[in-house]
C-alpha cells in the first residue's frame, strides 16, 4: 500500500494540448535526405529508420535556448511503439518547453499533426536510489501511425539557470554518436560572450553581424569502430565538451558563500562540545555521526541540485544529499576548530576531471576535505559504515577535487589511502587427521582490510552471513565432494583498525579427498584472476588498473615430509608477484602475495604487460604429492612426478641404458 500511494503521489498527469508556436529566425533549418531510396542498414534500429538529429544552441545573457528535431520512420512493425509515441523530458525548475511542428511524412505527402493531446508527468526515474530531481515528461501517443509513416518532430527548451545563469555545456562528438542517416549540432554564440571546445571534434566556424557559429555535421558516416574491448566510448565517439571559457575561479565564486561553515542546532552543538580524543579521533567520531544518523535522500530539484540545505534543517529531518552531509560535517568540524572545506568530485569520471574544461556541470558529488594538523585528506560523509581514523579512512577513487572556498582556483588531488598490509588476506589451513570421521579439517580465516572491509562490513550488515556461508559451502564441496561444516561461519569487526574477518571451518570426508592424495592444488585464489587481461590485437589508449594488494597463505599440517616450496620473486613495473616457503613443525606453508604497482598501463606498455601477465600465470600454481594415511613417505611433485617415483623411474632408465649399451658393444663386436 504504501509503495502504490508513493507512486500515486509522485506520478500525476495533465491533459493539455501541445503549447505550439513558430521556429526562432536563428534557427537553421536543414533539409531531408532523399527518403525514396533504401537506407543504409547502419541508420536502422528496431525497425526504425533514424533519418535526422539536429540539435541547436543559442546563448544569451542569463541562459541559452536549445532546439531539437527529430525525425524518424518506422520500417517494420516493431518500430511502431517507438516513433508513434512523443516523449520530451523537461525540468520546469528552470526550463521552457515549446513544442513547434508535429509532421507526418507518408508517401512523400507532409502532413501537420493538429490539436495532439499531451500528458504531463512526473516519473521520477531515480527515486529508488534516493534522488528526487522534478523533471517532467510531455507524454502523447500519435494515432494511426503505420508502417511506412515518418514523425518529424520538433520543438525547443528556453533555458534560464538559477544556480549558474551564465554558464553553458554541451556534448558533441568527432564521429557520429546516435546512428542517425543525418547527425548535426549547431551553437551560436553572440558577441563577448566565448566558448571552449575541448576534445577531438573541430568545428566549423562562421561568423556573420557579430555572432559566431560553430556547427559539427555528419551525413552518410559510417558508425564508429569499437576495435579493442578497452577502448570507451569516450574515445571511441571522440566525446568533446563544448563549454563557456569559465575558469575555476567562475564555478567556485557562484557557491562559495553557500558552502561556507554555519551554525549548529543546539543539541548537535553540545554533542560536538562533548567529543574528545586526539584531533584525528574527534573528526573520525564527527564523520561517524554525520554517516551513521543522516540518512541519504536528495531533493534535487532547482536550486536544490547545486546548493546545500541549512544544517539545522539537516539534522531536524535526519536526511540530506551529499552536498547537505558534506557542509554539516563541515560546519561541525568548523565548530571545533578544524578547517574544513566541502569538494565536488566526479563519481563517474573522475580520473580524466583534469583534462575536463571549467564548468560547474562536470561534478556530481560532494565530499569534504579536512585541513588536519598532520595534511589534508578527503572524507566522503556519504558513504556508510567506513572504518578507521582520520587519514586512514578510505576514499572512492575519485582522483581530483575542486575545493569550495574563497580564493579556490584550481583541482586537487584526492590522493588514495595506501597500507603496508594487504587488503584482502586468506589463510588456508589443512589439518591431515589420522583418525576420525574426516580426513582433513579445513579453517578458512578471511581478513578485509580498508576500502575491502568497508564492503564487506556494508554487506555482511545488511543480508547476514546465510546466503554467504550457503555459496562458501557449496564452493568447498565442488572441490572436495562431501564437505561438511564443522562450526557456523563468523566474523569479526574491528571497526577503528577497519579491520574485518571472516572464518569458516570444514570436515572433508576421506572418500572425498581420493582424487587430491596424488596431486593436492595449493590453490592461492586470492592472488588469482585479480589483474585485468590485456586485449588481443593493437590497444589505442591506456588500460585502467585497479589497486590490488592480496596475500594468500596456505598451511598443510600433518604432512611433515613435504618439501619446503620455491622461492619466485617477479617484480615488473605493473605488479610485483612473490610466492615464499616455510618449513612448519609437522608440514609446510605457503604464502602468493600480488601488489599492484602502476594505476593504468600505456598503449606502448601493453605488450611489456602482456608478458608479465603471462609469466605470473603460468607461475602461479604449487602442486604436491601427499602423504596417504598410514604410508611412509611423500614429497613435492618433481615435474609433475614424486621424489621416489621420479627415483624409480631413474632406476628404470639408467638399466635400460646399460642394457642398450652392452648390446650395442655386443652388436659392433659382432659385425667385425
């Protein structure tokens, strides 16, 4: 009942007829192709033909008006629900919908579209995830449209900005992006006001009475090659963000004073007077406060996408967005007596923000960055359930930050936490039995530490450990058929180290354990599969690479005659891999750790990397020859074979070899 009434609320509808009127005179109207001939499969999609984008731009002082055409018609039968129904999105915030011409096109015959009845709504498209941004959508449905039946549609959105009146971005592309037969996007610009094109799509530039027109045309292009898995579509399209010539400066002086440190409410103030411990403590226990008890819900709607709510307002309702958490957990720290800034980062893209023009639009989160007595760090009050302590609570990779403070002019770098510790550690301990109902006990302890133990903490919290401890057994039993659990998986949270840990215990039957006596896999998964494979073929730009730092050890006890393992050191400029032996009191034990070394691999690299990979894969592994019960002796696998077999095949050869050499003697003897 109460998911419908949300919905009820949220979703409302208004008939209207389409608010029409005539073209701008700056608009440019661009012909059709010829529609009599058969078009190019590479501009049909689901049965449409997508004949023509046009997309246009006009700034003036305060705000700019963009226009939109589109025209498309249906070839089969299931382009029908696509073009027959009209959807133009809209935020009534800050943006003018006007709807111009509806035409159908039927055998080469234009005909208008009258009195077409449109429903306004309210979707709400990201509610689940927390967003309520008021866009609304112009609705109507198109009738006795056929197949065969081009919609040419077009209409515009007279823009006026509250938050950044004067400042414009817009998206184009240095090969056509949307797989249309006709791909064109147009920008005037009048006099004192300049744009910056930054990317790969160069413009065609003209200039007449003192506005200059920039426009990128694409009719007839072949669709862009993807080539390489790795390559985005980034690069790919040849993105290239068109934007005003704003420095940082710009975007920092329209909001500072509105991220500006403010007052707390009374009792968040005594709560705050009341925090004690050294400086890092007293911040970390603020964070806590801020993550823990204001819970996430963004009204973004106008002025309310780009600027925070009042921290009393905040905490009265007990929820906010990042931008309201980020100045709370700024004032509070304002309050005592720790510099603190709010920072917009880029959840999406934030490792290329540098190469990114100035503009207010290339954010979309909000984090803080603490001045400390000990150097700056970022914290991200949005996030749930972090561990650790001032500088050593983690970050997302957002890369860099635009600080918002007087005098802010430039990006920082949001440098990432590191650790002299692996961040995911497993130890794998073989206990051989020689009695009992089982051959083997196993006791996995699986440790998580930083970013790792945050979700793992976020994880285990929100949906227990049953579906965990159910998939974990099931794994085990794949590899050792009649697995049993000898004690309920549980963990452990230390949540100032951000430390959490993880244990498992396991009887495997001996009939289960046939197959690994004779070659037993040490199995290091934790340093396995964690390194991103190079693409075959050429790679035009760089490989991304995750931070990794993983240990694995594995102990086989009570199998005192094995050998110790090799030693292998692989240390390359993408990743160092190390396996060590040790010799236990009654076994061995094992121990494959993989670090990380580089954040991205360079398209000249990728064959150096390629090679590396490799080696370290074909390395990875450590096989051994067990101990049976009640046998004598056993060792490590020599190529694939066992000390004494390897001994008594030896044996073998060697009299075969004195045998083949008397008969020989014998056979020369013979023939003189």
């Amino acid at each position: 009942m109460i998911r419908t009434l949300l919905v009820f609320l949220l979703t409302f509808s208004a008939s209207q007829a389409a608010a029409e009127a005539p073209l701008p005179a700056w608009i440019e109207v661009r012909a059709l192709p010829d529609l009599s001939a058969d078009p190019d499969p590479d501009f049909i999609s689901n049965g449409v033909h997508q004949i023509l984008l046009d997309r246009q731009y006009r700034l003036f002082d305060g705000g700019f008006e963009t226009f939109h055409r589109d025209v498309r018609r249906v070839l089969q039968r299931p382009g029908l629900e696509d073009v027959g129904a009209i959807r133009i999105d809209f935020d009534p915030a800050d943006e003018e919908l006007i709807v111009h011409d509806i035409w159908r096109i039927r055998d080469g015959v234009r005909t208008r579209i009258e009195n077409l009845e449109f429903l306004t709504i309210r979707r709400e498209s990201e509610i689940d995830y927390g967003i309520l941004d008021g866009r609304l959508t112009r609705y109507a449905d198109i009738g006795g449209i056929r197949v065969g039946d081009a919609i040419d549609l077009s209409y515009s959105l007279r823009v006026r900005p509250e938050v950044f009146p004067d400042r414009f971005i817009a998206i184009v592309t240095a090969r056509p992006a949307a797989g249309y037969q006709v791909d064109r996007t147009r920008i005037s610009v009048p006099a004192g006001r300049e744009i910056r094109v930054n990317g790969p799509a160069r413009p065609f530039v003209d200039e007449t009475a003192g506005t200059k027109t920039y426009e990128w045309a694409f009719e007839n292009a072949a669709p862009p090659d993807f080539g390489p898995m790795l390559q985005d579509w980034e690069t790919v399209f040849g993105l290239t963000r068109v934007t005003d010539a704003a420095e940082w400066t710009d975007v920092v002086a329209a909001v500072q004073n509105d991220y500006a440190p403010q007052p707390l409410p009374v009792e968040l103030a005594a709560r705050v007077d009341a925090l004690e411990g050294s400086e890092a403590e007293r911040v970390t226990a603020a964070f806590r406060i801020v993550q823990d008890e204001i819970r996430y819900m963004g009204i973004a709607i106008g002025a309310g996408g780009y600027i925070p709510r009042p921290p009393s307002l905040v905490w009265s309702r007990r929820f906010g967005d990042c931008k309201d958490k980020a100045l709370l957990l700024v004032s509070m720290l304002d309050r005592m007596g720790i510099a603190a800034d709010a920072a917009l980062v880029d959840l999406d893209n934030g490792r290329g923000l540098a190469d990114h023009p100035p503009s207010p639009y290339a954010f979309n989160h909000a984090i803080v960055r603490v001045r400390g007595a000990e150097g700056d760090y970022f914290l991200d009050p949005t996030d749930v359930l972090q561990g650790g302590v001032g500088p050593d609570i983690r970050t997302s990779d957002f890369r860099w930050a635009l600080p918002l403070f007087p005098g802010s002019d430039r990006l920082v770098p949001v440098p990432l936490t590191t650790s002299i510790r692996p961040d995911y550690e497993v130890i794998s301990q073989f206990q051989f039995e020689t009695s009992g109902d089982y051959a083997v006990e196993l006791v996995e302890t699986t440790i998580y530490r930083g970013e790792s133990a945050d979700r793992q903490r976020y994880q285990v919290i929100s949906d227990g450990l049953q579906d965990r401890a159910s998939s974990y057994l099931d794994w085990c039993q794949d590899r050792f058929p009649g697995a049993e659990v000898l004690s309920e998986m549980t963990f452990e949270d230390d949540l100032d180290s951000n430390t959490f840990v993880i244990r498992e215990r396991y009887g495997l039957p001996a009939e289960g354990f046939d197959e690994h006596w004779d070659k037993f896999w040490l199995n290091p998964y934790a340093t396995k599969g964690e390194l991103p494979e190079a693409p075959d073929g050429t790679v035009e730009r760089r490989i991304e690479v995750e931070p990794v730092f993983h240990r694995h050890r594995v102990e086989l006890l009570g199998q005192p005659d094995l050998g110790v393992p090799q030693a292998l050191s692989q240390e390359t400029p993408f990743f160092r891999f190390h396996r060590t032996g040790e010799a236990l009191e009654d076994g061995i034990a094992a121990t494959f750790e993989l670090e990380t070394r580089a954040d991205g691999i360079a398209a000249d690299q990728v064959e150096a990397y390629r090679e590396a990979y490799d080696s370290a894969y074909d390395q990875r592994d450590y096989w051994y020859e067990l101990t049976r019960p009640n046998t004598v002796m056993s060792t490590q696998l020599i190529s694939g074979l066992s000390a004494e077999r390897t001994i008594a095949l030896a044996s073998i050869l060697l009299a075969l070899t004195v045998v083949g050499v008397s008969g020989a003697r014998g056979y020369r003897q013979a023939r003189a």
